[in-house]
C-alpha cells in the first residue's frame, strides 16, 4: 500500500447541506468531481453506509477514461463522509481512503479533505493540483444563491 496522501482545506461561502448534497448526488458529483479536461460519468451511486459507487473519468483531449469504484464507510449528513476508491486498473493497486469534514462557521462552511493511499504511480503533486481544481468547480457549484423565480 502507498504512503501517497493530501490534505486540502477550503471555506466556502455556502450552507454544509449543500456541499454534502454536492458530494451525494450522482449529477452534482459528477459536474465538479473530475479535473478540468475530464468527463465524469456515474455508474452506481448507493449513498448509503456499506453501500458501494462505481465511475469514470474521460480524459476528453484522448478519449481514454480509467473507472474505478468504492464504498461508503460512514456518513454522517452535513457533517462527514469516508469513502474507499480503488481503480479497475492493475497498474494503479490499492485502496484509496477519502475523509470529508464539513464545518458550519460564520463565513460558510469550513471543508477539509483527507485521500490517503493514493498509489505510487500517481505523484502526490499531481493529485493535490487535480484536488484544488475539483474544489474550484464545486465553490463554482455550491456558492451562487440563484432563486427559482
């Protein structure tokens, strides 16, 4: 198993119940989840303790995608999600760990990610750049308060 992890930190201008419904519902995920230049697309989605995920990203430059999957160890609404990834490639062994702790504060909502076992193939650079433009595309996502009417 690989030591590769990162940690990120972001407060965003926006109610936890809305970054936690970012993070569980299949359309949302997938709209900010994938790096820019990638295409998400959602298999599975049972968001649920035990219950399991299945996705891919298209690099959208080649046309190439890598799927890989998970399940949901704890969920605590608005407030925690832990989740395992693993990728359907054998160059990329392992099992992933994703922690997600949501903060309600003054200014929003405090976020702190943890991905721990990120596999050797992958610079642990790389995935923290991939994780700040994810996080950039869910503030684009969460923080706009647009009415229905």
């Amino acid at each position: 198993m690989s030591n590769n992890s990162v940690s990120l930190h972001r407060v965003l201008k926006t109610s936890p119940e809305k970054v936690y419904r970012a993070f569980t519902e299949a359309a949302a995920f997938a709209s900010w989840l994938p790096p820019y230049g990638f295409i998400c697309i959602v298999h599975e989605m049972n968001v649920k303790t035990g219950g399991t995920f299945k996705m891919s990203f298209r690099n959208f430059t080649t046309g190439n995608s890598h799927s890989f999957g998970g399940e949901y160890v704890e969920l605590k609404p608005n407030e925690f999600l832990k989740y395992t990834d693993k990728f359907d490639d054998p160059n990329l062994p392992g099992e992933m760990t994703t922690s997600v702790w949501l903060k309600k504060t003054i200014a929003g909502t405090d976020i702190k990610i943890t991905q721990e076992g990120i596999p050797a193939a992958i610079p642990a650079e790389m995935c923290y750049l991939g994780w700040q433009e994810s996080l950039e595309k869910l503030a684009k996502l969460v923080e706009p308060e647009i009415p229905d009417a």
